[in-house]
C-alpha cells in the first residue's frame, strides 16, 4: 500500500508546486486548472438539484435572482470541492482516476488553491445571502464546511460509513434552492435532502466496487476495502430499499401529485431491480462488474428522473 | 530557477491568460452586485 502522510500533515503539501506525480515544475497555473478544481462535472448535478429546489417552492423570485441563486450554489459546491482537492492532493497522486489533477500534478500551488477555495466561498455565501435571504447563505455555508471539514477531512479517511454521512453533503442543494424562495425549511424539502442521501450510497458504492483497487491503493476506507466485496453488494440493495421508500414518500404523505409519484415509482422499482442484479452478481474482476456499472450509470439518471418529475408535478398543480 | 527563453514565453503566455480571466470574472462579479440591486429594487 502507497504510504500516506499523517493526518496532522495534510493540507501542507504539496508546497511550491512540488509535482507529486513526475510532472514539470510550472508554477504559473492555468485558468483551466482553476475550472478543473471546482469538480466542474460534479457542479452539474448540484446545479440540477438546487435548481429544482428552488423551481418547485412555493413562491415567487426575480428571474435574475434565481440565476444568482443558482450560481452561488454552483460557486459554493466549487469551492467545497476545492478545499476537498487541496486536502487530498496526496491521496488523489496515488490514485490513477486523479493523478491528472491540478495539484497531484504539479501545475498548480497549494497555497493557491487554498486561497481560491476561501475566495470562493465567501463570495457565494455572501453573495446568496444579498441576492435572496440569510437563511439561504447560511444553508449554503453549512454546506461547504459539511462538505470540507466533516467529510473529507474527518470522515472519509476514518471510516467506511464515509459515504453514508457525507452524502449529506450533496444532499444539501435542494434545501438551499427552496430556502431562497421561501426563507425557510419545510417537509417537501427536507424528503429532497434524505432522497440525496439515501441515494448517495449505492450510487458510490457501485462506482467503489470497480475501482475498488484506486481506493485500496491511495489507503480510503471504502465500503469494498473494509468489508469485502459481498457485503458492498448487500449494502447496495439495503439501500436501494430506503431510496424506493424515501423517494415514494413525498407522494404518500400528499406532498406532491401523480405526475410525480407514478413515475417516480417506476424509476425506484428499476433501481431495485438493478441493485438485486448487483446483490446477486459473484464476480470480482472490475472488467466483468457490468450489474455495477449498469446501476452506476443508471444511478445517474434515476436522480435526474426524480427530480425533473418533482419540478413537473408542482408546475402541473 | 533558471528558465529556457520558451518556458518563459509559455509561462508569460499562461499569466496573461489567467489574468485576463480574472479581470472577466472581476467584471461579472460586479455587474452581477448591480443586476442583485435592480432586481431587489424592481422586486
């Protein structure tokens, strides 16, 4: 296994642009590699989901304040994915799928994109809390440290429950789109939030099952590395189960219509179904894992789904 | 650190590029503070 610094030295190095994975000294970093520390593949689905929130409140805002909503939100899961960047540049050098990074590779300082995390972040929270309200900007703030402080550095190199609780992070955009409409919390968003967070695990734990062998390498406790490969697939489905509940729910209790519920029934029936593949599949060669990559990818779209449908069913009624 | 007269060239290049997105990003912040102001105003 590659050796890992101590907690206590994380977040210090790399200094200087000392590159981590043989690259050229370049200090100079590029605009691109600013981007590329946002997570700007991660921002979309954040976007997506704080943007429904928002759509489906009750409520009216300005047009152009809903953008600025939106673009905080956006800014903020950029800047907690930052600080997250600059706290495993170390772990992310071992790990083939993030070595191209802008720290593990060199192209960029640390102090840097420690900088341009803490810029980022008081920008978006600032700028939410004038555009909409306090409640909003302080949501969006809660987020980011949850994002940055309790899951990547406290919980995720300390356990395998990582992804279980620090799902929350991604769960917190729907509360924050509802919270600039309306200045506070109510059930309908609350159900979005454990819809997230029930979703969060099988959808990681799909992807930690073929890539299992980057997790064991840069030393992450994840669910396959600790509790072996079976379990992982036990867990998937457990979970599949809690998502199906808490995804019918809003229906159940007469949150929200049919426009909602009868698709988001069926969606919940077909990642059931996939994760009973997943639960019933024996193979352990990550080429050969095509049940998980099935539900990986299908896990993508299922919260696209319920999502898009929510959005549909407030603007039906 | 002594650099080759092209890693110099390609490092102004990166600087200036980089710095022309800062003042693009400076710029939309500060129309993005007025766009707030009107719209709460309007609103």
């Amino acid at each position: 296994m590659a050796s890992i610094p101590p907690i206590a030295d994380k977040g210090r190095a790399p200094t200087g642009a000392l590159p981590l994975s043989g690259a050229p000294v370049l200090p100079a970093a590029e605009w691109r590699d600013y981007w590329a520390l946002l997570k700007p593949r991660v921002m979309t689905l954040v976007v997506f989901t704080g943007a429904c929130g928002l759509f489906a409140a009750p409520g009216h805002i300005h047009p152009f304040l809903a953008f600025v909503a939106i673009l905080c939100i956006a800014v903020g899961a950029g800047a907690a994915a930052a600080y997250n960047q600059w706290w495993e540049a170390d772990i992310d050098a071992v790990m083939k799928r993030t070595a191209g990074r802008p720290l593990p590779a060199g192209r960029m300082r640390s102090e840097d994109a420690l900088a341009f995390a803490n810029i980022l972040s008081v920008a978006s929270v600032v700028t939410l809390g004038f555009a909409t309200n306090w409640v909003a900007a302080a949501w969006l703030a809660f987020s980011i440290f949850f994002y940055a402080v309790v899951y990547t550095v406290w919980l995720k190199p300390r356990t395998p429950q990582n992804i279980v609780i620090g799902g929350a992070a991604g769960a917190f955009p729907p509360i924050i789109g509802w919270a600039a409409v309306t200045g506070d919390v109510t059930a309908l968003p609350l159900l979005l939030f454990a819809i997230i967070f029930a979703w969060t695990p099988p959808h990681f734990w799909a992807l930690a099952l073929f890539v299992r062998i980057d997790y064991e390498k840069a030393g992450i406790p994840m669910l396959p590395v600790t509790h072996g490969i079976p379990e992982t697939r036990r867990q998937i489905l457990l979970y599949s189960f809690v998502l199906a509940a808490v995804a019918v729910a809003p229906w159940a209790l007469g949150l929200l219509g049919p426009v909602y519920g009868v698709p988001a029934t069926l969606l919940s029936l077909a990642f059931v179904a996939l994760a009973g593949r997943v639960a019933r599949s024996t193979t352990t060669e990550a080429r050969d894992m095509a049940a998980e990559k099935a539900l990986f990818k299908f896990s993508l779209l299922y919260l696209a789904g319920i999502f898009a449908v929510l959005v549909a069913d407030r603007w039906a009624a | 650190m002594s650099w080759s007269p092209e890693e110099e060239k390609a490092f102004v290049a990166r600087r200036k590029r980089r710095n022309l997105v800062i003042g693009l990003v400076l710029g939309a912040f500060a129309f993005l503070f007025y766009g707030i102001t009107v719209s709460r105003m309007v609103s």
